[in-house]
C-alpha cells in the first residue's frame, strides 16, 4: 500500500465524477425538486432512476429510488482493472464487477470505509428518444 510521496501509477485511478447519485422516495417528488424547482433538465429516464444534466460540467445529477444512500460514481479507463489497483492499495471489493448498459460497473471501500462506485464506459454513452428514454448504447 502507497504510504505518500509519489504515486506509484502513471496516471491517476480516477478519470473524472460521472455522477452523484442521489436517493429519493420516487422520481416524481425527484423531479420537482432537482427539475422544476433547481432548473436541471433531464437527460435521460428509466423505470428507477433520471440522469440531470449540470450546465458547466458533463457529470450528471442522477436520481434514483433503488438503494437509500448517496453514492459518487468515478469513471475509470477500465473497472476491472482499477478494482484490481484498489485492492492492492488497501482497499475492499463490495460489489465485484458486473455489466451495466454503458459497460461495467463495481463497488469498493476506501480503507476508511467511504463507498465509492467505479464504472467504465466500455460500451459507450447512453442514447434516448425524443422523451429522454434509454433506448441503447452508442460507441465513443
């Protein structure tokens, strides 16, 4: 485990915040608030969660009703990959690595027990239709 001084990676882990996730009791209430009260347009929509777009930034706002904590999702160049680099560094796998829409995903502790979701974007960004629903995924 790294100790300071000079990181022992080329790069760094943590490519940029993808997204805060942020627990609400159903998207509806969600969406007053974050949308019709704060001015955050909608990106996209599924059946549990509604990504928010930022004006200033391409990291989004994202509700969702399926687990009741908030959660900063990191992008990283390869989830399996950094689940490997996190492990080593002292860190704990809570959720090993599994497929999502955009290519993969997985939850790990820092040692101090922050959770912390890692993603990729190995199968690209996310399409919608005229009414910001999921219809697939597109390379970048």
């Amino acid at each position: 485990m790294a100790t300071g001084g000079e990181p022992h990676l080329a790069e760094p882990l943590f490519r940029k915040i993808d997204c805060l996730q942020i627990p609400v009791p159903n998207l509806d209430a969600g969406l007053t608030f974050y949308r019709d009260n704060l001015g955050h347009q909608v990106v996209w929509r599924s059946d549990t969660a509604v990504g928010l777009r930022m004006p200033d930034s391409d990291s989004e706002i994202v509700l969702q009703t399926e687990r009741p904590i908030l959660e900063p999702n990191l992008l990283v160049a390869a989830v399996d990959d950094a689940v490997s680099t996190i492990e080593r560094a002292g860190g704990t796998v809570i959720i090993a690595p599994f497929d999502i829409r955009i290519g993969r995903c997985a939850v790990v502790h820092d040692p101090w027990g922050n959770r912390l979701v890692l993603l990729d974007l190995s199968k690209g960004l996310l399409t919608t239709d005229g009414h910001a629903n999921i219809t697939g995924a597109r390379s970048i």
